[in-house]
C-alpha cells in the first residue's frame, strides 16, 4: 500500500483567457520509506506537482490519495490539517520567518501544530548542527545554517512524507553536500519519506528512486 | 503567537510607534476634550456653591449667568414676597465681563459687590500680606490668587477696564465666586443706566428648602401684579444646570468619541493592511506549515491589538499630563471623569479591532502558492 498515490493528476492555469496545462496527467506512487527524486527541465511541472501533493494548491482533475485520505476529495482546512499533521515542507528560499530566531521559527511550527514548544526544539536544532545558532535570526546565519533551520522546522513534527523543492538551489556545493547528507541521514536512519525536487543530478543520485518529467507528466521511473 | 507578534512590531519600530501615537492621539484628545469640560463645570460650580448662596437669580440665564440688568424693585419684591424669616436680605451683584487683565487674555467675569456683602459672599484674602477689601464706589479691584499668577498682576498694579484704570487692592483666595470682584455702586453706575442688579443671591435661614424657595420666587409679583421675568437656579443643582447649558459641548465631545474610534480604525487598518501585504510571504509560510485561517488572521488581530494597548496606556498618560499641564500654564481646568478612561480604552480597542478586521481577512485567505512565491 502506497503512502502516495495519485491517478492521472492534472492542472491547469489561466493565462489570460486560455487555460495553460501544467500537469497533463501524473501517475505515480511513493511508498512509505522512500527517497524519490523529481527531476526534469524547467517549467516541466515539477513545483506544480509538489504544491498539489502537498495540499497548497487544488488539482483540476485526477485524484490524489495520500495515507489514508483523498486529498483531492478534502475542504480547505482539511488540507491545511494534513499540512499540519503529516507534512513538512522545504524550499528553494528556505523562508524562516525574518523577525523569529531559530529557536523560534522552530516553536512557532510546533504551536501551529498544537505541539508543546520543550526541549525537542533544543533537541532538533543540535541534531541539524545547529546548536549554538539558537538565538540567531536568519539573517545572522549562513545560507547554509538558514536551510538547516528549515529542515528542522519541516521534520520537528516527524510528518509522514518530507517535500522538498530544489533544496539545495540556492547553495553552494559544500552546503548543497551537507544539506543532502542530512537528508540521507533521515532517510536511511529515521525511515523518513522524502519528494526532493532537483535540477542537480548529483542530488538525484543521492536519492533510492528518480522520476523524470517533461510537459506535465512523468517519463521515466 | 504573541512573540511572533511582538517580534514583527519590534522590528519595524519606528512604524509601531507612529501607529501607537496615531491612537494615543485620538483617545487623549477625546479625554482632554471631555476633561476640561467637567473640569471648567465642576470648577464653576464649586466656585458659586463656596460662596454660600443658595439661590442666584437671574433675568436670563446664559451659559456662566446672565448679565442683564433687573430693577431693584424685583430684588424688593421678592424679600417682600418670601419675609425675613425664610430668607436673609438678598445680596445684589452686578455681573461683567473683563476679556484682558495683565497677560491673560481669557474673558473672566466681574462681579460688583458691595465692600460689606464681600464678607457675606465668604470672600476672604489670600494671606496677611495680599492687600485689602476695596472701598465702595472707588475704582478698586480683587482678583483671585490664581488670576495674580497668570496674569502677573499683583498688589499696587493698574488694570484698564471699561475705560477707567482699577487699582488692584487685594489677591483674594480662590474658589469662591468669581475671580474678579469690584464696589458693586461703581460698576452699576457704569453699566446700567437706572438703579439695579445682574443677579439677587438667596440665603435661606435655617431649616428652609432653596426648591421650594426657588419655586416661590417664581410665582413673586411686582407692585403692578405681574410676575417677575426671572430665572432662579439652585446652587445645588448648578452642576446639573451647568451640564444642560453645555449640552451643545457635550454632544460635540461625543462627535469626538467617533471620531477617536475613526482615527484608531483607520490607524490601524492602513499599517495592518501594509503589514499583510509586506509579510505575503511569511503568511505563505504559515500556510504551508498548516496554519489555519483563524489562526493566520488571530496573528493579524493580536498585532493590532498590542498596537492599540499600547496606544491607549500612551493616549491616557498623555490625558493626565495634560491634564496637568493645563491648569499651571492657563486658567483653564481639567478634570478626566475615570469612566471616560473607560470609555476612551473601549473606543481605541474597539477601533484597532474593527481595522484590523479587513487586513485580517485577506491575510487569511492569501493563496498559499501565491503568498509563497510573492517577491
Ligand atoms: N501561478 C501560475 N500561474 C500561471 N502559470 C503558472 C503558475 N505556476 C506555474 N505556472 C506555469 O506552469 C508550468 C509549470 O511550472 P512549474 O513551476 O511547476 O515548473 P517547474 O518544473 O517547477 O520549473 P522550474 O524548474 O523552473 O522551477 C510553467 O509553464 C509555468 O509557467
Ligand atoms: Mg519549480
């Protein structure tokens, strides 16, 4: 049973008059403990497919089935409570929040999920290597601690599937290398479930599965 | 949640403060409006019930009593018409206006009182060596203690009034009728063209009731069996009185009172609706992280509120320094009625609310993807 299904997903926008597709039917699955790579030109549709995978935005047709529920069948805040509950997101442009310190860009995640801001936080940071960086908001930190801070941020709930959108895009090699280590880590040592969107295909070698996409669907497997 | 919003009010300091001071503005000006109208009644009123009369007698009563003249034969009538045994003889008082006196250019009232009824209006002077009582039918002047101070006039000094140079005699002590007081034939000879009087003060004797007194005053009839055109008001109720004559301040105070919410409304609405849109992609971030609508829009209300706390607390310390400051540098009083502060806190909450409500709503249902890709 897959943690992720989905069957001939599709999506469309509207420039102007005219609906643009994005995704032209995607079919494919992840299941529990895998590292899947999604690799493929520019504007192929791999942001599109990671925002409706993970309930930021609504499909225009197919269907998604993500542990256990139908995310394409769910309301809105149904959607922002499997964001809460069962996925951590990391990005390009890691998006800690300017006026919090790590420390609590890290609580405030915790408190959206109605969890209990103690020592886990502390715990979390010094596991990303972050431990003497606690009080330090990002724009007193390195690009590379700021992507350390988001991950942590992302996996502090331990969500059912981590999705990441060219994490290490911003990065240079060093940090892009210890950015995907950890992710290995967490992959191979905690059995986390990752989606890693990557241009990079010496980040996709990192990962256990790559799909490849090209004009809105998956080519390769 | 409220250290992301006392964090995001930090760090654009300068912002906050100008939004705090937007509704400290609004709330102090509506309680320094509201105070110096209790104040300048409750000063007033106090001042005309120290000096011991029970009943002032007007022809017409203007906001602060009249000034127009009566016939001394209505002053007869009425001790006439009431008999010794219910009433004291009646004091007769000429009511002025002086609108310069030394460096205060406030108008104040005058009143001409005979050197005897002084006494009997319980007007003393301010201390042993703050001068005399003035003669009778001289050009001699009191003023009050705090009319001495603003007006730097003192003892000795001349002062310009209805064409006639008055000499300052005395500083009488403050509180007690009018803060200028000159010999009552003098200034009846200059103002009315045959005898008479601005005002009859009432005393009752002992045991009597000034209503009921006021009531008869009312019905007395001159020698031509006509009643008397007279308005009597109780000192009692002067406060009351007072507040009727004011009601066109009071109502403007109360225009006021939606204005301040306006103004805390508006304050709010325009720095909360910048925030919203400057932080777009923070709220993106939240979406993503499972923020819910309530919980994205409570951080926006939450802001506002600590804005608007903060700018109430500023508004009403601003209230009580002016409040303060007032009456040490002019003749003006102010005092802030408490449940005013009350009302003032309700109306800057209130407002920041209801601003922050809009800005709110739209944070709350921002696009996520949107929000997240917003440069
Ligand atoms: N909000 C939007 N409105 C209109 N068109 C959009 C929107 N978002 C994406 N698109 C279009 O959909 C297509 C897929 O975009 P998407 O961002 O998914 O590509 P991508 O594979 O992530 O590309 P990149 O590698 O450059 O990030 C593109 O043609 C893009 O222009
Ligand atoms: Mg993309």
């Amino acid at each position: 049973m897959p943690i992720l299904k989905t069957i001939d997903l599709k999506k469309s926008y509207k420039i102007g008059s005219r609906w643009e597709p994005a995704l032209t039917g995607v079919d494919m699955e992840v299941e529990e403990g895998e590292f899947v790579a999604i690799v493929g030109p520019s504007g192929c549709g791999k942001s599109t497919l990671l925002h409706l995978l993970g309930g930021l935005h609504r499909a225009s047709g197919g269907r998604i089935f993500f542990d256990g529920d139908e995310l394409t069948a769910l309301p809105d805040f149904g959607l922002a409570a499997i964001r809460r509950e069962k996925i951590g997101f990391v990005f390009q442009r890691f998006n800690l929040l300017p006026t919090l310190s790590a420390r609590g860009n890290i609580e405030i995640a915790m408190k959206i999920r109605g969890l209990p801001t103690d020592d886990k936080v502390v715990e979390i940071l010094k596991y990303m290597g972050l431990g003497d960086r606690m009080h330090h908001k990002p724009r007193e930190m390195s690009i590379g601690e700021q992507q350390r801070v988001a991950i942590a941020r992302a996996i502090v709930n331990k969500p059912k599937l981590l999705m990441a959108d060219e994490p290490t895009g911003n990065l240079d090699s060093d940090n892009s290398n210890r950015i995907l280590a950890e992710f290995k880590r967490l992959n191979e040592e905690h059995g986390q479930t990752i989606l890693m969107i990557t241009h990079n295909s010496e980040a996709a070698a990192v990962a256990s599965r790559t799909l490849r996409m090209r004009d809105g669907r998956i080519i390769e497997d | 949640m409220s250290n992301l919003a006392a964090a995001n009010l930090w760090q654009r300091k300068t912002r906050s403060a100008i939004s705090i001071f937007g509704i400290a503005i609004g709330v102090a000006l509506l309680l320094v409006l509201k105070g110096m109208l209790s104040g300048t009644i409750d000063e007033i009123a106090n001042r005309m019930s120290n000096t011991g009369v029970d009943i002032f007698v007007y022809r017409k009563f203007e906001i602060w009593g009249g000034t127009e003249q009566m016939p001394h034969s209505y002053g007869k009538a009425i001790e006439d018409h009431l008999g010794p045994d219910r009433i004291k003889p009646l004091i007769s008082i000429v009511q002025d206006k002086i609108q310069v006196i030394g460096k205060v250019q406030q108008e104040n009232r005058v009143w001409g009182v005979s050197k005897k009824n002084l006494s009997a209006l319980n007007v003393r002077l301010a201390g042993e060596n703050k001068g005399r009582f003035f003669k009778d039918g001289s050009f001699e002047m009191l003023i009050d203690g705090r009319l001495s101070k603003h007006s730097g006039l003192d003892v000795g000094d001349t002062v310009r009034y209805l064409n006639h140079d008055w000499k300052i005699v005395g500083i009488h002590h403050i509180g007690v009728g009018v803060r200028v007081y000159v010999p009552f034939d003098t200034l009846q000879g200059l103002k009315f063209d045959r005898k008479g009087a601005s005002i009859f003060a009432v005393m009752c004797r002992e045991g009597i009731d000034p209503q009921q007194v006021a009531g008869q005053i009312k019905e007395t009839r001159d020698a031509n069996n006509e009643k008397l055109d007279v308005r009597p008001i109780v000192s009692a109720t002067m406060y009351e009185t007072f507040r009727k004559e004011a009601r066109i301040i009071d109502d403007f105070a109360n225009y006021v009172t939606i204005v301040a919410m306006s103004i805390s409304c508006l304050v709010i609405l325009l720095t909360m609706y910048t925030v919203v849109v400057e932080r777009t992609r923070d709220i993106g971030v939240l979406k993503s992280l499972g923020a819910t609508r309530f919980f994205i829009a409570r951080a926006i209300i939450t802001e506002s509120l600590i804005l608007c706390v903060l700018g109430v607390a500023v508004g009403v310390g601003l209230s009580y320094f002016a409040a303060w400051l007032i009456p040490t540098i002019s003749l003006l009083n102010v005092t802030i009625p408490p449940q005013w502060v009350l009302i003032a806190t309700l109306v800057g909450l209130v407002g920041g609310v209801l601003g922050a409500l809009y800005p709110a709503a739209v944070a709350a249902s921002k696009d996520p993807v949107v929000a997240l890709t917003y440069e």
